[in-house]
C-alpha cells in the first residue's frame, strides 16, 4: 500500500524492516531508550552510546538518533 500525505510518500510493506534502505525507522523502546539486541547487532554499538547519552525519554514521547552503520538515516525511538 502507498499513499502521498501533503508532500510525503508513505508506503507500507510487509519484510524484514531492518534489510530495507528507507530514510527512518522507528524503534520502540522502554523509557532508558534500551535497543533491541538485532536492532544493535546491525547498527553497532555507537546507537546504544547514542540512547545512552540522552539516558530517558518519557513514555508517550520519542527521541531521534543517528542510525549507526545502518543504510537508515535515522532511528526515532518511540517510548
């Protein structure tokens, strides 16, 4: 499924979310911002260094990161 919101393309697919070169991922996560041990075997450990030097985010809110070594641009970790 692929719908254009305003000027943005959002398109909805069925695969491993973590093999696709898409420009943000959003990762859901506790309030210490803990990444997922697949999610960090692939972006290295500079994303857990990243959530680590925010340190919390409040439930209901989100915070962006770099994507380590990932083809993603950015994570949004989503609490």
């Amino acid at each position: 499924m692929k719908a254009k919101v305003n000027k943005v393309t959002i398109q909805i697919a069925q695969d491993d979310i973590l093999a696709q070169t898409v420009a943000g991922l959003v990762n859901p996560t506790d309030p210490n911002l803990f990444v997922n041990p697949a999610l960090s075997a692939l972006a290295g450990s500079s994303l857990q260094q990243a959530c680590n030097a925010i340190g919390w985010c409040e439930v209901g809110s989100a915070v962006i990161t770099d994507a380590g070594d990932m083809k993603v641009e950015k994570i949004i970790h989503a609490v």
